[in-house]
C-alpha cells in the first residue's frame, strides 16, 4: 500500500495492529505506531484503544498507558482494555485504579477487573464461578475467554452448557454451537428431553438472526445431524422445513426418514416423508399420514 503511493486510514490501522499483537511482533508494531503518528492518527479513538491492546498484549503497560493518556477523549473499550493489561501482568492495585477512575462501568469493564482478581488469588473454577465467567465473557464479545475457561473447568453441568452453548450461537457460530449441543451426553450430562428441545430452539433463534444464510443452512444440517443422535423427531422437522426453503434439496428427508425408522416412528405413528413435495418456492414436504 505505501510502495503504492496509497495512506492506510483509521479503519486499517486496527486491523494491522491486531495482526502485530497477534502474531507477537512488538518491533513491527512500534513501526507502525510511527506510522501512526507520521499520519495524525495517535490521537484517533479506534487507533488509540488498538494501540493500547497491542502494548498491553506485548507486557509494554508504560507504553499502553503513555498512549490512554494521550488519548483526548476515552471511551469504554478504553479503560476495558487498559484494566485487562494491567490485570494479566498482575498489576491489580493500578488495574483497580483505572477501575475507579471510569466513570461508566459496563459489563467489559467489570468482567476485566472480576478476571483480573480471580487469575491474582487463583481462585478454583468451581462449576458455578465458571458459569457465572463464561456468561460474562459471552456478552463482551470476549468468546475465545470465555471458551478456555470452560474448557479448563472440571466439571460442568447443563446451566453451564447452556451458557456455553448460547454465547457461541450469540456470536453467529451456529455448527459450533451444535457440536457442543451434540457433545453434553459425552461429558457425563444428562439433559432431559425438554431443556435439550427448548435449549436447541433458542440457539436456531440466535443463529438465524446473527448469521447469513448459507451459514445458517449449515448449523440447520448440523441440527439435524444432533437431532438423529438424539432422537429428537419434532425438532428434526423444523430443522427439515428451514432446510428445504434455504437449499431446495430432499437430503434433509433422507436423514429424518432415518430418524423415524430408527425411532420406530414410522410404525407407531403411520408416517411416511413425501419426497416430492417440496414445491418451486422451496416448500418443506409433506409428512403424510401412514399408507
């Protein structure tokens, strides 16, 4: 870009210095620092609060504070990311600080200054400390956090799953967060047939609406996948209908005539699956009363 006579903005500059925080480059990142300033923006918010997360994932605390302090104007990722720096260095007592000096405390904000006392005092994840985390870091954007913590965690039970599993779809992952769903009876949990209906429902919601839609076709064939595994008839159908209007395809028939036959639904009920029903609007077929 610069050998080309063309100038990165405050919208590129972030994303550079996330990938030199990344990938651990600290002289790198003081070069493009300079850049920063040769161009006007040190003084920018976006490339400010990036510059301090690069200093503060580097241990350089002095840099990331000369840099908030050169800041004019401070906002919440701000202090969050400042807090955050000081606390994974240990530095509690300055982290507390800038705790006490922001005066709007969001969840980011008090999330960073829990998890910085809880790492110093070395705290045991008990199943409902981690849970109480993982909801926390879920909804500050925070999901690879809050991720290690419940993989760290020795045991879980279903209020935990649930926390996991929906920060996850909350983020647009749907496929994930029904690998999960299809991984709770493997860790030892025994969910009852409603929570796991109501609990899958809620991740379709938050996926369709944080998702496009060819991503959303995808964690609708791995809720399909989940729903044979379990036995889940009534969801299969729903997951089959959205199939249908997103792809047009009867592959998604094929898995949940399994689903009966392995159920032993098709000669309890008399169901058999119309193939060919699915019209050229991308209508779900049919499932028809018995022969």
């Amino acid at each position: 870009m610069l050998e080309n006579g063309m100038h990165p903005d405050n919208y590129t500059l972030p994303y550079v210095l996330k990938s030199c925080a990344n990938s651990q480059s600290f002289y790198l990142g003081s070069s493009v620092h300079g850049h920063c300033l040769q161009l006007g923006f040190s003084f920018d918010i976006f490339v400010g609060n990036t510059l301090i997360y690069m200093y503060a994932g580097f241990d350089k605390m002095e840099d990331a504070r000369q840099v908030y302090d050169e800041i004019p104007c401070h906002c919440v990722v701000s202090w969050t990311v400042l807090i955050s720096g000081y606390a994974r260095k240990g530095d509690i007592c300055t982290a507390r600080l800038v705790f006490d000096e922001a005066p709007v405390k969001d969840k980011g904000i008090w999330g960073s200054m829990i998890s910085g006392y809880v790492e110093r005092i070395r705290l045991p994840i008990s199943v409902r400390l981690g849970t109480a985390l993982i909801d926390m870091y879920c909804k500050c954007g925070k999901l690879d956090i809050a991720e290690n913590v419940f993989d760290e965690m020795p045991q879980r039970d279903t209020i935990c799953w649930n926390a996991m599993i929906s920060g996850v779809a909350m983020h647009g992952d749907g496929e994930r967060a029904f690998m999960l769903f299809s991984d709770i009876e493997r860790d030892g949990v025994q969910p009852d047939d409603s929570w796991s209906f109501e609990e899958a429902k809620n991740i379709v919601q938050k996926m369709a609406n944080s998702s496009g839609a060819s991503e959303e076709a995808i964690a609708w064939r791995a809720l399909l996948s989940a729903c044979n595994d379990h036995g889940q008839a009534q969801l299969a159908e729903v997951a089959v209908e959205r199939l249908v209007q997103l792809e047009c395809h009867s592959g998604a028939y094929v898995l949940l005539s399994n689903l009966y036959s392995a159920a032993a639904l098709a000669s309890r009920y008399g169901y058999r699956v119309d193939y060919n029903a699915a019209d050229s609007r991308g209508k779900a077929g049919s499932l028809l009363d018995g022969e």
